[in-house]
C-alpha cells in the first residue's frame, strides 16, 4: 500500500475550512440582509455581489485542494482519484462561470456546479480497495455509506432547489462540507495505515534478526 505524502493531509484539511470560511466572510460583506439558509452560495460570487473576489477565490482553493489531494492520494484507486481531480476541475469552472448580476440563470454554472456536485458523490464509490490491509476509509462498506448520506444530502439540495424552498442555502452549504470534509478522514486513514505496516515490518525483521542469533 502505497503512502501518502504529507501535504495530502494539508489540502484535504484546508478545502472544508477554505469553503466554510469563503461564504462565512462573503456573507458578512453583503450590504442589507443576506440569509445563508435561504440564499445560495453562488450569490455570493454572481456578477455585482459585494467583494465577490472573496467567494471566488474560495471556490478556486477549495478546487486546488480537491486536485491536490486526488493527486496524492496514491492508496486510492486509480478512478477514484481522477474524479476527485475532475471535482477540482469543476471548482474551477465554477469559480469562472459566476451568475449573472440580476439574479438570472446561468447555464454554465449550473452545469458546472452539477458536475462537481455529482461527481465528489461518486468518487468514494471508485476509490475504494479490498484485500487485508487496506485502510478503513477505502473499504467498499465504509465508502458506500459516505456515499450515501451524501446522495441523501443532495436529495435535499435538490428538493429545495425544484420547490423553490427556503433552506437552499443551508442544504447546499451542509452538501458541500460533507463533500469537503470526506477526503480528509481518508487521508489520515491511509497515512495511518501506512505507518502500521512499517512498524509491523519492522517487528518482523527484529524477530527475525533475533532468531538468526539465537
């Protein structure tokens, strides 16, 4: 199993607390009331939003983190990985594709926000590995019900969305940070994992060496 280098575990840290704290601070600048349970995320970086600059650049590190982190996450596999850079990508283009300023409907945010919505859905279901050894967070039960409680969450998301409900904000604020969360929880997993089956080599060749002299 292969490991897991440091910084993996710096930018799966960083994308949940860059997310939270972009649409936390960019709320804060609105003028007038902005409600985050009934107001969407996007709102805060659309065209003409107070300091817009704030929520776009915390969709493009929180992007830069999923890549990151797809990238160094060698225990996974190799599916997996690829969509959780392709949700980096997709971060990216939604960073770059901002709702208009009068509050209409922009077709390329909202494909590019499905995308990376669906696809850090899916990449636990292809993450996953079997066989002894294989850290708890990349067995098949454990992803398939992170996926899950995911999917359940953006059920919601979407509810709110079709009926025009009033905790769109709130739904789409706790399906990105259950998103953004996830990677972090495997990161550790596999560095722990990792460290396991040196210190379990390292016992072994001790014996060994042992019985050798004995």
């Amino acid at each position: 199993m292969p490991d897991v280098p440091w910084w993996s575990v710096v930018t799966s840290a960083t994308a949940p607390v860059v997310l939270a704290g972009g649409w936390a601070v960019a709320g804060d600048r609105q003028p007038g009331r902005y409600d985050p349970v009934r107001q969407s995320v996007s709102v805060l970086a659309a065209m003409g939003a107070t300091d817009r600059w704030v929520m776009t650049i915390a969709f493009v590190v929180t992007a830069m983190c999923y890549l990151a982190t797809g990238l160094g996450l060698r225990p996974a596999a190799s599916a997996g990985r690829l969509m959780l850079v392709t949700a980096g990508l997709a971060g990216m283009m939604v960073a770059a594709s901002p709702e208009p300023a009068t509050g209409g409907f922009s077709l390329a945010h909202a494909v590019w926000s499905t995308a990376g919505f669906t696809v850090l859905a899916a990449w636990p279901l292809r993450a996953w590995r079997r066989g002894p050894g294989v850290p708890w967070a990349l067995r098949p039960t454990v992803a398939a019900g992170v996926a899950v409680v995911i999917v359940v969450i953006l059920a919601w998301f979407a509810a709110e969305l079709m009926t025009g409900g009033t905790q769109i904000g709130l739904a789409e604020r706790v399906a990105g940070e259950a998103q953004a969360l996830w990677p972090l929880p495997v990161v550790v997993s596999c560095r722990l994992a990792a460290k396991r089956t040196v210190h379990s080599h390292h016992r072994q060749l001790t014996r060994s060496a042992r019985s050798s002299h004995a």
